[in-house]
C-alpha cells in the first residue's frame, strides 16, 4: 500500500478523490433532505387545501350525509366522539386519522341526507391545522400518506374534525429517483476526478522529474558544470530549477576555489619545504656549510603559512568570533605600532577611542596584515587612523607608494594573488594577508575596502560596526 501510493501523484489523485467524493456526498445529502423537505411541503399543501375545503362544506351547513367527497382524495370526518360522520368514497380503511373506522354514524336526531338548511346560522373553521403520517386503502390499494387535521362546527354548533390525506408515493418516488442517479453518477464522476488529477499532477511534475534525474546524472559523474533543465513557465517548478542552477554553480565556482586553493596551498609550501630539505642534506653531508639562519628563516616561512592557511579553514568552516569584552581599536593599533621595530617605513598613527565587540587576535591580525602590506609598498611613511562614524568604526591604513590600480582592487582580496610588482618586493609573503583580512571583517559583520589615499599609494578601509 506504502509503494502503491509513494508518488505524488498517486498521493494527489487520491486527496483529490476523496475531497470531491466527501463533498459529493454532502451536497446529494442535502439536495435529498431539501428535496424531501418541498415534496413533504407541497403534500401537506394539498391535505390542507382538501381538508379545508371539506371543513367549509360542512360549516356552510352541508350534511353529512350529502357531502360530495372526491374519490380519488381520501377523507374521514370525525366528532368529538370519535364517530366516523363522513367518508370518502372506496376508502376502504385508514390509519393516523381520528378513528380507524370507515363506516359513517349518524348522530342523534340528525338524518345522514340533511340538506344543512338550520336557523342556528352559520358553522366557523378553525384557523390552525395539524399534520400527521399514516396509511389508507383506496379501491383495494394501499399507501402512505400525509394527514392534514381541520377542526370545524357546522350550524348546529357540534365540532367535527376533518382527515384529508395527501399521497407520499410521489415524494418518496422522485427521492428514490434523485438517491439512485446520484449512487450511479457518483462512482463515474470520482473515477474522472482521478484520472483528470493523476493527469494533470503527471504533466505539472514532468519537469520535476527532469530535473532529479539531470541531478542524478551530476551526483553520478560529479561534474558539476552541467545544469538542470528550465522549463519555460513561470511557476514554482521553474523557480525550483533556477535556484538549482543557481547552487549549481556556486558549488562549482566554490569546488574550483577550493582546488584552486590547495593547488597555491602546494605550491607554496613545496618552496620553503624543498629548500629547508636541500639545507639540512648539505648540512648532513657538511656541517660547515650549513645555512642555520637559511634554515630558520624557511621555517618561520612554514609556519605563518600553516597559521594563516589554518584560520582560513576555519574561516571558510562558518567560525564566527565570540562575543566578550568589545575591543578597543585605538589601544590596539598602539600596541601593533609599539611591537614593530624593525619596519622599512614609520608609521605614524591618528586613534580616536573607539571599540568594538569581535576578536582581539583575529582583529590584530588584521591590523598587522595591512601594516605589512603598506610597509612593502611605501617609499617613504605610513598612516594608519582610527574613528567613529555613527554606528561604524573605521580603520584606515595609508602608504604613499604607487597605489592599486583600479581594475585590480577587487582581485587583491583573493587568495595566492600577488600583484607582480608586489611580488618583485614581497619577502616571503604568500599573498594570504588580504584575503585573510577581508573574510576576518565580514565575520565581524564589516567591510573591507581599498582606494587612493591622500598620500598617492593606496588606502585600505576597514568598517566595523560598533
């Protein structure tokens, strides 16, 4: 049963189903009780009029006797005493009624044929009337029918009531009628119901099914240059298939990153790694000509770049700094400046006190990446300025070498890239600081940016919120 109905097809052609089959069968529900309801109305409406008209016959001063009562409507008059005054003709016995007799008795001192002609005057009929359900054999057919009850006095002052009845075969009759086409149409209409939905559902998920098996074929053959097919509609199905496309080709231009990454990752590792290696080989072979300060020199080298590779990962693995005591920025860059004492270029520094909340380690970081950075390129000073503006920190570092060139202000943000003027002066720098620095500032929720100073070279702006 689970397999059966696994698809959602199968699924939406059965919730169809069952929704029209429930709501048909409250509508043939009710349509029967309304129609029950009029035919019952319309036969009560008719005992009525019967009866009345048989109750002002004998209020007008007709006998009992000369009453001249319809065949085909079955009538019973009946007094206080519950004798039968007046019946129909071939009615042959009655239930529901006053009295289950059909044999008319004439009252004491009445004859049966009076012609009505009395000097008491006139007889009344009541105003109201009452219902009720029973049975009558007519010329030797029984049915059922609706009793209509009329109280009447006729001239003498003696109160009679009148039965008139009204057939219910007629109303039971076109309810059976209306009850069987809605049992024989209801199966067909359902069954069309589920064929028009299993269909349309099909055709609507065409495209879904396209695009899990395209999503398939790239799972299997991992390539990840492929895309999802496109339907040409405007639904949910071709937003689903654009923002496919759309992660497709984030993942793929994050997988040529990150190979891209490890491939710079290698080969600047395979340098230092290759020669600290030649250096101790010769070393082995000659102690004498051992380049100690060589040596240590490529292992300082490994080092900054196994720490910076280390917190790229964790960068790139969604670490966000803790929150703790916000970090004063002015007393950070004196501290920076206050540890650098072997720097090409001074450095002169503008602080206003200004804090924010992030890491301390990662912040300084920052700092000390954009102070190398404009001491590798500065002829002759640096700048480096901390101040408010509103709700924003900024830290700015200047040089007045020879500035970025504006079609590359982007790409020196990414990874492994050195310019080649930067890599003519750069002293073992692996082109790691700045893009550390810019994914430092936007897990603290800021910016990073770089364009012409004041001083001609280039100035870096860091924006933190405060």
């Amino acid at each position: 049963m689970r397999e059966a109905f696994g698809s959602v097809r199968a699924r939406a052609a059965l919730g169809a189903t069952v929704v029209v089959a429930v709501a048909l069968v409250a509508a043939g529900i009710a349509v029967l009780q309304v129609l029950r309801s009029d035919l019952g109305a319309q036969a009560r409406l008719k005992a009525q009029v019967d009866a009345r008209e048989v109750a002002s016959k004998i209020a007008a001063g007709a006998g009992y006797g000369s009453l001249k009562l319809d065949e085909s409507v079955p009538v019973q008059v009946v007094d206080e005493d519950g004798r039968v005054r007046a019946v129909s003709e071939d009615l042959e016995a009655v239930t529901g009624t006053g009295s289950a007799s059909v044999k008319p008795v004439a009252a004491d001192g009445e004859r049966d044929d009076d012609t009505g002609d009395d000097d008491s005057g006139a007889g009344k009929v009541s105003s109201g009337e009452e219902y009720g359900d029973g049975s009558a054999r007519v010329d030797g057919e029984t049915a059922d029918y609706v009793w209509a009850a009329v109280e009447a006095t006729d001239p003498a002052g003696e109160d009679v009531t009148v039965y008139a009845g009204a057939p219910l075969a007629t109303e039971r009759g076109a309810v059976t009628t209306v009850r069987d086409a809605m049992l024989l149409g209801l199966p067909l209409l359902l069954l069309v119901v589920a064929a028009v939905t299993w269909l349309v559902t099909r055709r609507a998920l065409r495209p879904v099914e396209g695009i899990r098996r395209e999503m398939a074929a790239i799972t299997a053959s991992t390539d990840l240059s492929r895309r999802v097919p496109e339907p040409g509609s405007y639904d949910e199905v071709a937003r689903l298939a654009r923002t496919t496309n759309e992660t497709l080709a984030a993942l793929e231009a994050s997988v040529e990153r990150q190979r891209a990454f490890v491939a710079d990752a290698s080969h600047e590792l395979r340098s230092p790694v290759a020669s600290l290696r030649t250096q101790l080989e010769v070393g082995a072979a000659h102690p004498e000509l051992l380049d100690l300060d060589g040596a240590v020199e490529d292992v300082v080298r490994l080092q900054r770049l196994a720490a910076d590779l280390l917190l790229l990962a964790r960068l790139d693995a969604g670490e966000r700094p803790t929150g703790g005591t916000p970090v004063a920025l002015d007393a950070l860059v004196r501290e920076e400046l206050a540890q650098r004492v072997a720097d090409r270029v001074p450095v002169r520094h503008e602080a206003a006190p200004v804090a924010v909340p992030g890491s301390r380690g990662q912040l300084a970081q920052v700092l000390g990446n954009l102070i190398d950075n404009a001491q590798r390129h500065a002829r002759s000073g640096v700048r480096v300025a901390v101040r408010e503006e509103g709700r924003w920190a900024v830290l700015e570092v200047a040089d007045d070498g020879a500035g970025v060139p504006e079609a590359e202000r982007e790409r020196i943000f990414e990874r492994f890239v050195r310019l080649d003027d930067a890599r003519s002066r750069d002293d073992g720098g692996a082109g790691l600081g700045l893009a550390i620095a810019r994914d430092v500032a936007v897990r603290h929720g800021g910016t990073l940016a770089v364009r012409a100073a004041p001083e001609g070279g280039a100035l870096f702006e860091l924006r933190l919120p405060t």
